[in-house]
C-alpha cells in the first residue's frame, strides 16, 4: 500500500505547474491554428535550456485600429485593452472604474457593439476589429465637431464627477445607431450595464433621448445651452473667419486630455495662431494664412515639444 501511494505521488510530481501551463499554451496556440486564427505576428519565447517544451507565449504584436488609426503594439497575453491604451499607447479615452466589468465606465463601441475595454484582452484584438472610443466619434473641431450624444451629456448636465460619462455615451452610442428613436426602456436596456455613482440618471436617459432627436434631424434646445457673447468675442476669433484649419496627428499621443489643455493656451499665444482644438492624439490648430503657412505651423508645434505626423 505504501508502495502504490509512494508511485502516485511520484506519477503526480511528474507533471510540474511550469509543464502545466507550458502544454497548456502549446494546446492554445494549436487550436489558434486549427481554427484558422492569425495574429498580426505572434512572439513565442525561447525553449528553455534542456527542455524540448516551447515556453509559454507572453507576448504578441497586434495592430490596433483605434479611432480610424492603426497602430502596432507588442502586447502581453494578460494585458487588457484598456491597460494598452492607457500604459502603452498613451490614450486616456476612457475610464477605469472597477476594472472586473461591473461599472460601464470603460467602455468602448468595437465592430460595432460596446464591450467594457476592461474586461478584454489585447492580444485578441488586432485582427482587423475597429475599435472606437468617445474621442473617436467626434466629427471635427469645437462644439459643431462634437457627436450629438456628447452636445446633450453637456447640455443636458448628465453628469456630475464624469467618471462615468464617456462609458455612458460609448454605450449609447451603438443604439442609436441602429435606432434613432428609442423607447425609454429600450434606452435602459442599452445603458444597463452602466452605472452613475453621481447618481444622474434621469438626467443621461434626457441627455440620450435629446441626441436621438438631433440625429433624427429635429430642431433640439438644451436646459443649459452654451452661451455666446459675440461681442466679447476676442480679435483672433474675428480673424477666424479667413483662416485655415488642419488636423494633424501628434507623433507621441499626450497623455491626458489637461495636457492638451496646456498646449492649447500656449499655442494660443503664437502669434498668427487663431484657435487649437483637438484630442491627446490629433490637434487642429486654426491659423491666419496672412501670417502662418502650414510649414510655419509644425515648426511651432515641434517647438512646443509635440511634432506631428506627416
Ligand atoms: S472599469 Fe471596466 S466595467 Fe468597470
Ligand atoms: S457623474 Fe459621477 S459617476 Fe456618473
């Protein structure tokens, strides 16, 4: 009996956690490959000396096609899609709340569906999927730029702290896509995985079904319109309407939006510049052809410590 047990257990010690998790990923990458799943490249580590096992992939390269640009990225097999962005990519579109799928507040639309960026892993998505974040669904500079959703979260003050706000209006986003005209409920459906701490409920579901009604082409007013004085208008505003206006694409993406905000007031001081808007990853400086031309504009963005894309 003695003798069985001493077997057992030696039959047990035979196969080590390490062997465990080595067959289990050389099973993993078997089935990619059976399935017909490619990666843009996959990085597999060196065997180990004296073992005839492939060590376990850590790693893999991805193109992720974020907001309309791509981008590779060596990436770890545990990392997820917001860690990417934010400590690698040095996007900040969206926020981390409790970071186990539970808040909404990172979420992302990708192909077309919202998923909590979370809650997903990287190295799964560089296969051509679009992933789309809030900065993405701008359509230009200034207020006219900004996707109706994000005007009525404004407007409407469906917010209070924010947190929560870019996962809300990524998770809008999808439905309205597909429906212009949603019911109450179907709008609760839709955000139902979201929550506000702030508690501004009431106030996000008005703010949805105002975006809907502007998508739907009707004439919206807002509880708290933006307020213009033109009056009070400064003089390189005026000078705005000959100007000319680009967006360029940083070459290092910033690392938080109130970075863009301090580059934004010191560019404002160049003279010739008229107006900056813009993302941690593109800027749309506005500038007064009489003074600047574009040459001029990127040696100042450059100087500025940003240079931008060609
Ligand atoms: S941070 Fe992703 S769901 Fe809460
Ligand atoms: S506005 Fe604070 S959590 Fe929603």
């Amino acid at each position: 009996m003695a003798e069985d047990k001493e077997k057992k257990q030696d039959t047990r010690q035979a196969l080590t956690r390490r062997d465990f998790l080595i067959r289990s990923n050389a099973g993993a990458v078997a089935i990619g490959v059976m399935s017909g799943t490619s990666f843009a490249s996959t990085l597999v580590a060196e065997p180990q000396a004296g073992s005839t096992l492939a060590a376990p992939v850590k790693a893999r390269r991805v193109t992720l096609d974020i907001d309309g640009t791509k981008e590779e990225v060596n990436v770890d097999v545990r990392e997820s899609l917001w860690e990417t962005m934010n400590y690698q990519m040095g996007l900040s579109n969206c926020n981390l709340g409790c970071d186990r799928a539970q808040c909404g507040a990172c979420t992302i639309v990708v192909d077309g569906r919202a998923v909590n960026s979370c809650t997903v892993l990287s190295a799964r998505y560089g296969r051509g999927q679009k992933i789309l974040t809030v900065a993405g669904i701008t359509s230009g500079p200034g207020l006219q730029g900004l996707h109706p959703l994000q005007r009525a979260f404004w407007f409407e003050g469906g917010f209070q702290c924010g947190i929560c706000t870019r996962g809300f209006i990524m998770a809008a986003y999808p439905l309205l896509q597909s429906n212009k005209n949603p019911s109450t409920q179907e709008i609760k459906e839709a955000l139902a995985g979201n929550i506000c701490r702030c508690g501004e409920y009431s106030k996000i579901l008005n703010a949805v079904k105002t975006a809907a009604a502007e998508l739907r082409g009707e004439k919206v007013t807002y509880t708290a319109p933006w307020i213009t004085d033109e009056s009070n208008r400064p003089a390189t505003a005026v000078a705005a309407a000959n100007s000319i206006s680009k967006q360029f694409q940083f070459v290092t993406a910033l690392g938080t939006i109130e970075q863009f905000d301090d580059l934004s007031l010191e560019l404002k001081q160049k003279p010739g510049i008229v107006d900056v808007s813009g993302t941690e990853r593109t800027i749309t400086p506005v500038w007064d052809p009489a003074r600047l031309d574009e040459a001029a504009v990127r040696r100042i963005l450059a100087e500025a410590g940003h240079p931008v894309r060609p």
